[in-house]
C-alpha cells in the first residue's frame, strides 16, 4: 500500500513544526514549507532535507519591522504574504503529497492548485470564524469609542480570500470548543471540523519554587483589547488588595496605554517580552494566570502557566474550557467582559492560597497527562483516521 504524503506549509512558525515533526516520526511528512531558514527545522527535531525555505521572504519581513515601516504603512505586510504565496504555489505545483495543509490567511492560490491535482486540502485556523473575530473585535472598538484603522468590511481581501479557504477545504483543523462553535454558527459543516487542542513542551515549561509570599497574577501576550487587557486593569485596580500585584509578561499595544494610564498602579508591573525559555521562571512566581480574551483560539500560554503550576481565570472566548475539567477544579472560567465576575473570581483565590495552590497542582497535572507536543501529533493522526484520510495501519 502506498505510503501517504503529506505537506504542511506555515508562514514563521507557529504549532506547524511541531505538527511537522510528529508526521514526520509516524512517516508521514512530505515537506515543510516554510518561511523560516531550514537550520531552524532542527531545533524542533525535524530533517532539514524534508524543509523547503523561502526565507528570503522572512527577511524582508522583519526588514521591514525592525525599520517600523509596518506602523507607517499597515499595507506593506501584504508583501511579505504575496512572497511567500508566489513560493508556496510554486512549490505545490511540482509536490507529490497526497495532503496539503496550509494555514488559513495565506493558502488559497496553493488550496486551488493542490485540489486540482487531487490532493485532500486541510485548513489550520488557529482563531475563531473570520466573521465572528470581525464582528467581536468592531462591537469593543465601539463600546470603548475608540477609532481604528482596522478594516471591518466583508469585502475586505484578507476576509474575503480567508471565506473562499473555508469553503474550499476539505477540512479545517482547529484548537477548541469555542472555536468549533464559532464555525458552525457561521454555517459550518460540522463534519468538516476536526478539533485538536495544542501542546506545550513539557521540558521547557517545569515549575519552579515559589520565593515569596505576594499573591501574583500574571498576563502573558501583548496588552490589547482583544485580550481583554483593560478588563484587566480595571478589575486589578478597584480591588487594590494589599500585597497583591500583575507581572504583564509582554508588549503593550497603543490602544490600551490610556487605560493603562486610568487604572494606573504601582503593582501593575509590566516586565516586557521575555524569551520562551525564560517564561516557566516567571509563570513559577505566580499564584493564577488570568486571561479575559474577547477572542482566543486557545492561548497556548494557558498550558504553559499550567504546566508551571497556575490555576486559569480565562473567558469562554479561550478555549480554556477544554482545560478545566469541572468549575473550581483547574480554575474558572468567565464571561467576556465581566469585571465583577473577575473581580469575584481573583477574590476568592487571594482568600484562599490554600486552595489556590490545590488548583495549580491539579492544572499542572491535566498538562501533564495529555497535553505534551506529542499528545497532540498522536491526536492529529487520530483525527486523520477518523475521516478516513489514513488507514490504521499507518
């Protein structure tokens, strides 16, 4: 029986290598294709002969950041996408895959080329539905009076080639229940859906002993409204709990900087980016991990502040769901929006570091026990058998 080929094509990096790698451990990849240099390929175990790089395009890329050409003129990203689909496209003509999976955004001339050639088509889309992430995203610009550059017409380009990728593909893979719901209120066959929730490296994330006693809260990603990082700051600063403070472990977006300014305190520590490989000794100095997304597919900072021992506060718009297994076992969810509710909830585990603690043993026990990098390969080939894509023999 002939052995199936699959390629997996990904601008930068995001889960694709480690996707990359668990098919290439069952015998399964064809090619990454990616816009990173192939030496890179290696840090994640991956066979540079089985890696097609297009880095030419990622040079350009972070040219054009570090020059903060991107800021002065949003459009110029475009070309980066535009390199790297001109490469990709070229390359799916001359691939003898059997399966093609792209990430959405920057895979339709590719998902065209590939179907006509036979090849099943396999969407990765990291977030919620286009539509609803548009629609989410302009009601927070709203309900905050706040103007943005960002383009919420349908007619869009982005949206509309990311609409005709979801009609085309064969099937999309996603993260979370939140995301599937998404889909499928959009109108979405749920057949098409195949869920797999992201890893974390088990290594690189270990908890560390806790050196004091400050009940701290800690925020990984870039402060933004979609984040619900004002929700945040207002929760945060009218509690004003005593030996109580934020570690935001990241950037800070320009819109949110008012609020920033509006809820200032002297505990609200902002730390800045930090390498991966430092995160788990700055997860270990917390008590919770707290995320009150508007729209998240599912943060993979959720299993990585719970492989180092933090219990979750996240919204229902994370995918933190599917991590808890009961409400008050691995932490809590909340509704978007709701300061109360939060400020509830970050009471209660403050009162409590007892308890707190028992949560963030339990948290780091759920990772541990299922949701490595290569629980999700295995959970990947498991989803292609399922829609009968491999045999069980493979």
């Amino acid at each position: 029986m002939k052995k199936i080929k699959i390629d997996v094509s990904v601008i930068g990096r995001f889960h694709a290598f480690n996707l990359a790698y668990s098919l290439q451990k069952y015998g399964l990849l064809n090619r990454l294709f990616t816009s990173l240099p192939r030496f890179r390929s290696a840090e994640f175990g991956i066979d540079k002969r089985r890696v097609v790089s297009c880095w030419w395009c990622e040079v350009f890329a972070r040219m054009f950041r570090k020059m903060k050409l991107t800021q002065r003129f949003p459009n110029i990203i475009y070309l980066y996408h535009h390199c790297y689909m001109y490469s990709l496209n070229r390359y799916i003509k001359k691939s003898d895959g059997d399966i093609f999976i792209g990430f959405s955004g920057v895979s339709l001339e590719a998902m065209k080329i590939a179907k006509s050639k036979g090849m099943t088509v396999i969407l990765e889309r990291g977030s919620s539905h286009r539509r609803f992430q548009k629609e989410i995203l302009k009601q927070e610009y709203k309900i905050q009076n706040i103007r943005t550059n960002i383009n919420f017409d349908e007619k869009e380009e982005v949206f509309a080639r990311e609409m005709r990728e979801y009609e085309m593909a064969d099937y999309i893979s996603i993260p979370s229940s939140f995301v599937k719901r998404t889909f499928i209120e959009q109108g979405v066959d749920e057949s098409k859906l195949l869920v797999n929730p992201y890893g974390v490296d088990l290594n690189e994330f270990k908890q560390l002993p806790k050196r004091d006693d400050t009940f701290r809260i800690i925020f990984a990603g870039g402060g933004c409204l979609r984040k619900g990082y004002h929700y945040l700051l207002q929760a945060f600063y009218e509690l004003n709990l005593d030996n109580c403070e934020v570690w935001h472990l990241g950037s800070v977006n320009e819109e949110v900087k008012p609020y920033l300014k509006k809820y200032a305190h002297k505990n609200w520590i902002l730390k800045g980016h930090k390498a991966q490989s430092e995160l788990h000794k700055y997860y270990s100095q917390g008590s919770v991990f707290i995320l009150p997304s508007l729209e998240d597919g599912f943060g993979m900072v959720l299993f990585q502040a719970m492989a180092c021992g933090l219990p979750l506060v996240c919204s229902t718009n994370t995918g933190g769901e599917d991590l808890i297994s009961e409400e008050g076992a691995e932490g809590f969810i909340i509704p978007i929006r709701d300061v109360e509710y939060l400020k509830e909830k970050i009471l209660f585990l403050y009162n409590n570091p007892k308890v707190a603690k028992e949560m963030g043993e339990k948290a780091k026990l759920k990772v541990t026990n299922g949701y490595s990098w290569d629980d999700y390969g295995q959970r990947y080939i498991e989803n292609l058998k399922k829609v009968n894509l491999l045999n069980n023999e493979e």
